[in-house]
C-alpha cells in the first residue's frame, strides 16, 4: 500500500526549533539537520516497519527513527505516516505524545 507523509503541526514546530538552535552555532549544519530529517520521513513510507518500536509503547503503529541525537517519532495510520514529533533522544523525560 501507497503511503503518505503527514507531519503534524507539533513536529513541524520541532523541526524548525531543532533548526534555529543548531543555526545558533553553524547555519550550515542546521541546514544538513533540517534536510536529514525531512528526507528520513519521506523514506518511511518505501518501508514503513523499518523503524524500532517506541520503547514507551507496546503499540505495533508506533515507530522510531533515529538520527543522530535526535529521534523522530511516527504512527502508521492507514495510507499514512504521521510524523508526531522529533526531539533529542538524551531527553530524560519525554514529551507527551499526541496519539489518535
């Protein structure tokens, strides 16, 4: 089954966040990040399983990818990949997830 990338508006908004703190120190590299990321997602749907379990959560449509420190995370919904959120993975307490 074709699948398609939805990003929700909260890894939209970590995405850019993740972008303007590594610009403080390197706007190319922010650049890279940025792009890694993005292009991470929109791989996902070529194979949607080829992201772990979220450790948190026993559920088979929650995934994660990492790169780097940071992990985004996803659901399979369907025909789509929702991207829920991205975040540094060294985070002691995770963010809430919205799940539908």
């Amino acid at each position: 089954m074709a699948r398609r990338v939805v990003w929700s508006p909260e890894a939209l908004a970590d995405l850019a966040d993740i972008y303007h703190y590594v610009k403080l120190d390197n706007q190319d590299a922010a650049k890279n990040v940025a792009d890694k990321l993005r292009n991470m997602a929109k791989s996902i749907p070529d194979n949607p399983e080829i992201g772990q379990k979220c450790p948190e959560h026993n559920r088979e449509d929650l995934r994660q990818r990492l790169y780097k420190k940071y992990r985004m995370i996803y659901q399979l919904v369907g025909d789509e990949v929702r991207i829920l959120q991205i975040f540094h993975a060294r985070r002691e307490k995770l963010p809430e997830l919205r799940i539908e």
